[in-house]
C-alpha cells in the first residue's frame, strides 16, 4: 500500500484587467503565456503541443461520443494555431484553455512533489503578471492572475487531478466506492467561497469553491453538465496497462497540508479500490444534492443519508475511509513508506482538528484559514455575508502576486504551515521532476530547444539536420525517460541527433 503513483494537476487561473471587465479572456491568456515562454527562450509557436494520441470523446464506460454531438469544449485534441501553447523545461505545458492561462504539471510520483510543481505554477504565473506589468509589450494594460476557480458572478474554471490507475480495475467499481469520498473529501480541502449557488447570490459562505457547478453523478463532460466522476478515458499512457483518472471535483489549493491531503488521500483510496480492500458501502442517496449540502454546512453537522438507511455525519464517513486505509496497511505489512506515513499522520490531525476545534485547522486547511480572516473584517466592520467587502476580500485571498494576494501575505507572516520550502519550489519552475518522463521532455525543452518542435505527455518530436523527416520519440510507459534511465545519456550528447542516435540504440524512452 501506498500513495506513490503517476499524478499531476491542472490548474486553470481566472484573468482580469483591473477597471476593464469587457477584456477579451482569450487574448490576454495568450499574452500571460507568450510573456512567460519568452523568459525561458521559448517562442509559443516552438515546442507546442502533439495532438496526435489525445481522445478526449473516449469514454470509460465502453464507448465514444460522436465528434458531431460533442459540445465545443470537449474536443481538446483540435489544435487552435491562434492560441498560445507551450511546452516549458519543467516538463510542465502552459496554454490557453476554454479562455483561460492553464499550468499543467509535469507528471510526478507523490503527493508532496504535485504540491512542489502545483506551486511553481503559481511562480510561473506571478513572472508572467510582472512581466506583463515592467516589459513594455503590445497588451498596454496591467493583467490580474487568480488561483480560484469561480469569478463569484457564475463562471467556474477548473483545477483537475490526475491519477493513473490500473487498468483492470472495473470503472463500475471506481464509480461506486470513489463517489462518495469525494462527496465529503472538500471538508479537507476545499478552498471556501463567499456565497451559495453558482452565481454567488445567495449571501453565506461556503467550503468549496466548485461544489456548485456539479450537477451529474458520473459524465463525460467537463465544462458542463459537470459530473462528480468524470469518465473521459484517455490514458496519455499504454492503454492496455493503465486509465487516467481524470478528476475535475476539485479546488485550487494554497495551504500545501490541504493540497498534500486532496492528492494523497485521493491516491491511498484509488489503491484500496485497485485491492479490492473497500470493506464497506458508504454510498450516500442523491450524490449531486449531497455535495452541495456538505459545502455550504460549514458547521459540519448536518448527517447525511447512506443508501444503506443509515446516516453519518461527513467527517464520520472519512474517518471510515481513513480506518479501511489503516486497515489495508495492517494486512499487507503495517510500515508504510515516508510519503505515505506523512498522509496518513496529516489526515488523521486533520480530521481530530476539525472535529475538537475547527479554527485550530486555519493553518492546514484553506476553507477554514479564509473564514477565519472574514470573520474578523465582519466582526470588526459589521459586515453581512452580503458585503460587497467581503466578495472582493475573497478574491483577492488569491491573488498571484506576492504583495497583494492575501493568502500569500498571510504565509510570509507564518500564518500558515509550509511543507514545501522555497527553494524547492524555485528550483522546480525550471527543473523537472526526475523519476518520471516527465524529465526526458522537460530536459530535451531544456538543452534542445531548437530542435524541439513539439511535445506531448507522451512523445517528444525533433526536427534534426539532415534528417528526411521529423523523428517522434514515443514515451508510453511514464515511470521510464527518467533521470536514471536516461540522464547520463543526455549529459553526453553534443547535440539532439547524437542523443537520437544514442537513443535509438537504447530505446529507453518508450
């Protein structure tokens, strides 16, 4: 048993001009990601992305939808020359998505490192807000950069999760013991938001951001009709050996305990699925109605009705989670590894906080640290839920920059608890991870870049000197084209022909 598995994040940001709500989204997402290749050396027409093995309409429960039914949205795998789309030496992609600037993590193998690459993706989008602000550039306008996932008047935009998985593992299965740990996993970590309903009209504060904009049990779709399980089947990986779970329920987190929890938790309870080490039916009646209700119960103590009959409150029914985990621990040896160890000692303080005293989670615990700080603005302002205040305090709670986003003003003042130094985060902004392919890609980007002319999760595609065509290096298997399998080899070519010949010979990649 354990948390280690190939995961990732996607992390869509919100984008404004301050005093220009009319700003074109599109257009200024593609100056964010323009301005930060450029500080890499990275022209967005070189090293784009390979849409060659993306199937976006696949679906996980044995079919596909029709290209001429599918919504816009959906059809990902259509590449849009007028959008910004890079490939950056972290092994990360950074583009424009559905009118946002989106960071898509490098492929990691812990729960701690998808915090380390999550967060330097805040830090690649804070370098394109200042450059944007110093370097003189045909946008003429300051951009605002917001890690949240609604703009409080409807709109939601995505943080996305990815796990891979097993693929023998029955997807019917996935549904029914994942649906409802999610249902009650926000109560950890979602990142709380002033108002109730999609469009923030009803006065409240809620525990998460996106809980709202669900409004199916299980779908296809990720921009409508939102499903708590998502059932797109494209595996960026060998399809016969592996699913990508593709999880679209979550927040955008800033408290890295949070963070580590919703990644960790969610990858020890995919591994007692995989077993077969479920022990216990805790499907919840009306999933969709039941997500919300959690949301807005900031009190956490309103129980819920299992389809058994029975009713248990939300942190009673992840405390049995987190005692079936304990449990497939103790049959199959009882010593965890560290990254295990540190989810399962975070999750168990967390829950005990949560349940003795709530506000003693604001350091771990985003939904429960912003409630804190707007109950002093309404204590000492004699603010409703209905402030105007408040809604722009929320907003800007994540806030990118350094010196205005609450959040990251509050951590400077320790208010909050860092697992993640610094200095790693710094270090990952350009370097990529080194136990997964994600570092052949990230490397090549990095000591290749002219000869890089595109990239995908799963290949590499080189344009070479006296080479007929174009050579696509094929990387199906994630845990190979790492630093061990492939480092030296790269070190000691001069040039990418010589690593493709050396390569050639060696077939490490794929």
């Amino acid at each position: 048993m354990t948390v280690r598995r190939v995961m990732g994040i996607e992390t869509e940001y919100g984008i404004s001009v301050p005093g220009d709500p009319l700003a074109n989204p599109m257009m200024l997402s593609g100056h964010v990601v323009h301005a930060y290749a450029s500080t890499q050396g990275l022209p967005a027409a070189r090293a784009s992305w390979d849409y060659a093995d993306e199937a976006p309409l696949r679906d996980a429960r044995g079919w596909e939808m029709g290209r001429q039914v599918a919504h816009p949205s959906q059809l990902t795998d259509v590449e849009d020359p007028t959008l910004a789309n890079v490939v950056l030496t972290n092994g990360a992609r950074l583009y424009v998505d559905h009118a946002h600037p989106e960071y898509s993590s490098p492929e990691v193998t812990t729960p701690r490192a998808a915090i380390t690459w999550d967060r330097a993706g805040e830090s690649v989008m804070r370098e394109a807000v200042h450059r944007l602000a110093t370097v003189p550039s045909s946008i003429g306008v300051p951009v605002n950069l917001y890690k949240n996932n609604t703009d409080g008047k409807g709109a939601s935009y995505g943080t996305h999760e990815n796990y891979l998985m097993r693929r023998e593992t029955p997807f019917q299965r996935i549904i029914r013991q994942l649906t409802p740990f999610f249902v009650v996993r926000q109560i950890l970590c979602g990142s709380g938001r002033v108002g109730i309903g999609t469009d923030s009209r009803t006065p409240g504060y809620q525990i998460a951001s996106r809980s709202d904009f669900f409004e199916a049990e299980v779908g296809l779709e990720t921009t409508l009709k939102r499903p708590i399980i998502n059932t797109r089947d494209e595996p960026h990986a060998l399809a016969d050996r592996y699913r990508r779970l593709h999880v679209i329920l979550g927040d955008a987190n800033h408290c890295d305990v949070a963070g580590l929890l919703k990644m960790g938790m969610t990858s020890l309870v995919l591994a007692m699925i995989e077993d077969g080490a479920i022990t216990r039916d805790l499907s919840v009646r009306h999933p969709v109605a039941t997500l919300h209700a959690v949301s807005h119960d900031v009190d956490m103590d309103q129980p819920l009705e299992l389809m058994s009959g029975e009713r248990m409150m939300p942190i009673e029914i992840l405390w049995a989670y987190f005692e079936m985990a304990q449990d497939y621990l103790r049959d199959r040896g009882g010593i965890p590894d560290d990254d295990t160890a540190e989810v399962l000692q975070w999750w168990e303080r967390v829950m005990t906080l949560l349940q003795t005293d709530r506000d003693s989670a604001a350091p771990y615990v985003d939904w429960v640290g912003k409630l804190a700080v707007l109950e002093r603005y309404r204590q000492r302002d004699r603010l409703s839920w209905e402030s105007p205040q408040l809604r722009a305090i929320d907003i800007q709670w994540s806030d990118v920059r350094l010196e205005r986003g609450l959040f990251h003003r509050m951590a400077m003042a320790g208010r909050f608890h860092e697992l993640v130094p610094a200095s790693e985060v710094a270090a990952a902004v350009t370097d990529p991870p080194e136990d997964t392919r994600a570092y052949f890609r990230g490397t090549c980007i990095s000591r290749f870049p002219d000869n890089v002319v595109s990239a995908s999760w799963d290949s590499v595609i080189f344009d070479v000197p006296d080479a007929r065509a174009l050579q696509r290096v094929p990387m199906l298997e994630p845990l190979l084209g790492t630093k061990a399998a492939v480092g030296a080899l790269i070190e000691e070519s001069a040039d990418a022909a010589t690593m493709l010949r050396r390569l050639s010979r060696s077939e490490t990649p794929s």
